[in-house]
C-alpha cells in the first residue's frame, strides 16, 4: 500500500529560497513551494509574465533553484514544446518540462498555445493557479474571474459575464490527465502533480490561488478562503484520468452532506461587495443544482 501524503513525510528539498517579492499571504507562495516539491529537481520551469515572475525575482536574483525560462505572455505551451525538442536532441527525455501560468496567461492570452500543445500530445505538464484576475499588473478581470466580481475593469457593478470553465475546455481534448487543485489543500495539489508525472502526454492542473491584494482580505486568511471556496461548493476539487471525471480530497467529502452557504465566501472579500442579494441567491441555486447532481450521481 503506498504512503499517504502528510505534511510529514514531504520532501525536504526546498526548491523555493526562504523570502520572495510576493505579498504578504499569497496563496502563490503556497502552491508554488510544494508544487515545486512535488516536480522535483528535475526540472524545466516555463513561465510568461506574472506574479510568479515577480515571486522569481530580477536577475540576477531569483527565488527557485530550478533553471526557469520567461517566455512571453502567449507562448507558454508553445516554448514549453520548444524546451521538450531541445531535451530529445539532447537525449533527455527524463526531464520534466513544467508550465506555470496566471488564469490570464492560460485562460485568454495563452490559450491558444496551450490547445495546440494539447491536440499535438506534448509530454509537459500545465499549471494554471488561478487568483481570478490579472494582479501583476493591478487587478484586471481576466476569463475566470467569477461573475459580479470587482475589479479595476470592472468597477461598479463587478463582471457580467461567468468565470470560463477551463479545466473542460482542457479536458475537451481528451488528454489523460485534467485535475483542480487549492492553495488551501497543497497535499492533495501534491498528489495530483506526483500522479501527473507519472503519465505521458499532456497533463493540466489548474489551482485556486486566494490573492489578499487583489481579492481585498487580511493576508493571515488566505486558507480559511481558499478552504471555504471548496466547502461552499463554489470551487470542486476533482480529477479526470483518462476520461474518468471524479470528485477528489475535501470535495469528495462534501457529497451527501450540508455545504456552507455562498454567502459566508463572498462577505470575506471585498471583490463580492456589489452582488446583491438576489445575485447571491441566484448563485446559491446554482451550486445546490450541481451539488444534487453530484450526490445523485456519486452518493450511496
Ligand atoms: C502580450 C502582453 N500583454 C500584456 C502584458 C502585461 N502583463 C504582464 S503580467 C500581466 C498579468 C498576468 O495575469 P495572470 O496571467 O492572471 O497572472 P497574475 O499576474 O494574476 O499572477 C499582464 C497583463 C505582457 N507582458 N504581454
Ligand atoms: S497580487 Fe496577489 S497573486 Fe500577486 S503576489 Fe500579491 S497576493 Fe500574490
Ligand atoms: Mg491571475
């Protein structure tokens, strides 16, 4: 029987340097630190522009042990397809290639690059963590920013439109392995990117990464969030292998059972502020509708 995965038994490789540019809490540092754990030194980093490059650091600082390539904003898949050529020339097939990019870098500017990599069946993984907007450059609404979300694009009334659903678009590929992940939960992150190495092909990830700065809410809850974004039922953790779409960690336990109403989510940030009251209801129908459908399908 393999280990379960605990805080505990955690490589003690720290890939990620103690101290980095990013703000106070950032569920980035979180996911970034032990996903970096998860892949491993061997490793090829692929990164366009960010938060994440701004965590990296300027040469010739940087935050991570591992060699990284900033690319521009809308080829991340397509450089991380030229990094793979490279390795085979080389005859280093072994080493990982690893794309990380913002909700904005995979879901409008690099989406693109990323399907043709997917259709072509690039051994890579893709890791989108998902802070709902673009926050490098100062909080604009990006496709997966949630609807009625205030942002510096959407000021009054927040976003008319719904958040895209990318992990589908992704799985609509059909590549084997398609996984959502939680700052809050970084041992099943670590699981799903340990499994994902594991396969061939590509592999995508897609993780909801709480954002003090641009979400508007004290750093030190970054995991009360993110935790109840899951427990609300808003954001499910849940994996699709080779076809098979499942309910994962904190998600899987929520089936059958009573959720946190959406509204505990909302008021502890201060992006939710314009949903009114039947914004929110509407969305509370919403999730119980998805959430009946779950425990009708996998309940006992
Ligand atoms: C082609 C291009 N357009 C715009 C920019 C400016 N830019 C740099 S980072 C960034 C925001 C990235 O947002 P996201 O991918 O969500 O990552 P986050 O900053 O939220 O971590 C933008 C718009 C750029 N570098 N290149
Ligand atoms: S703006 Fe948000 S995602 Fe970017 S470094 Fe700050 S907390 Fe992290
Ligand atoms: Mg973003």
């Amino acid at each position: 029987m393999t280990e379960k995965t605990t805080i505990l038994n955690l490589s003690e490789d720290e890939l990620v340097h103690p101290g980095n540019r990013a703000c106070a809490g950032c569920g980035l540092s979180i996911v970034y630190r032990i996903g970096l754990k998860a892949l491993g030194r061997d490793t090829i980093l692929v990164v366009p522009p960010s938060c994440l490059t701004v965590l990296q650091g300027l040469y010739p600082i940087a935050a991570t042990q591992l060699p990284c390539l900033n690319v521009t904003f809308a080829s991340t898949a397509a450089a991380a397809t030229g990094v793979l050529g490279a390795l085979k020339a080389q005859g280093r097939e072994s080493t990982l290639v690893a794309a990380w990019a913002g909700d904005g870098g995979t879901s409008d500017i690099g989406i693109q690059a990323l399907s043709g990599a997917c259709e072509r069946g690039e051994n890579f993984i893709f890791i989108c963590y998902d802070n709902e907007a673009y926050m490098n450059t100062g909080v604009q609404r990006s496709g997966t920013t949630p609807q009625g979300v205030i942002t510096t694009t959407t000021p009054f009334s927040g976003k008319s439109q719904k958040k895209k659903d990318v992990p589908s678009i992704i799985a609509a590929h059909g590549i084997d392995y398609v996984a959502t992940a939680s700052a809050a939960y970084p041992l099943d992150l670590y699981d799903k990117i340990v499994k994902a190495k594991t396969m061939n092909g590509p592999k995508y990830i897609h993780i909801h990464t709480p954002c003090p700065a641009g979400w508007g809410f004290n750093p030190r809850f970054t995991v009360k969030i993110g935790k109840l974004a899951v427990e609300t039922g808003l954001y499910d953790l849940y994996e699709i292998e080779n076809n098979k779409w499942r309910l994962t960690g904190a998600s899987k336990k929520l089936i059958g059972k009573k959720r946190t109403p959406v509204n505990e989510y909302f008021n502890t940030q201060n992006r939710f502020k314009a949903l009114s009251d039947e914004q929110i209801s509407d969305i509370q129908k919403e999730v119980d509708i998805k959430w009946q459908s779950y425990d009708e399908t996998y309940g006992n």
